[in-house]
C-alpha cells in the first residue's frame, strides 16, 4: 500500500515533532491487512514545498510485508519530479511466470 497520506509525524520525518492519532488509526488499518510502515535509513522528503516557509515534509508513504523481502523493494525518485510536487516511488513486484489449467 502506498500513497500521499497528507499526514505529518515524527514517526516518519524526522524533521516534524508531533505524533498524531491519525497515524495511529493508520498504522492499526495496515495491521489489520498484515502490512507495515517501511522505513528508510535516511530521512527523504517526498513532498516539496512551493512556499519558503513551509518545510519539505514526508507524507508519501510505503507500507509493505515485513517478512517478504521480494516486495521489500521500492525506489524513490527524486530526479522524476519535474513540475510536481511530489516525487514519484516505484515498487518493484516480481511476477512469475506460471501456467494455470484452466476450463471452459
């Protein structure tokens, strides 16, 4: 699961003092689907101000299966931004390639 959440938290940038329920009832909602927060090493924004006196923040995030390393794998790309304000992530999913019988 990913996406702009539009919410702020020092859970996840590091750069923002606050924690907020709303983050709570998110962190419960990726539970409940057996998914959680992926966290870089690194502090990245992944929105970019227009004004100067609003920080770059972390509101696009990933969440993904803990214990699954192949969808354990997502870039994100600053250099893609172009005009927007967002950068773009992409996660690699890995498809096999399997036959499957089936009837008509």
């Amino acid at each position: 699961m990913t996406g702009d959440f539009n919410i702020r938290d020092s859970l996840w940038d590091s750069n923002f003092l606050f924690h907020f329920v709303h983050s709570d009832m998110l962190f419960d909602i990726a539970d409940s689907f057996s998914i959680a927060l992926f966290k870089l090493t690194e502090n990245f924004p992944t929105r970019f101000s227009n004004n100067d006196q609003n920080s770059n923040s972390v509101l696009d995030l990933v969440f993904t299966r803990p214990l699954s390393v192949e969808f354990n794998c997502y870039h994100i790309h600053s250099d893609w931004r172009l005009m927007s304000d967002h950068v773009p992530i992409t996660v690699n999913i890995p498809i096999r390639d399997e036959y499957i019988p089936t009837k008509q």
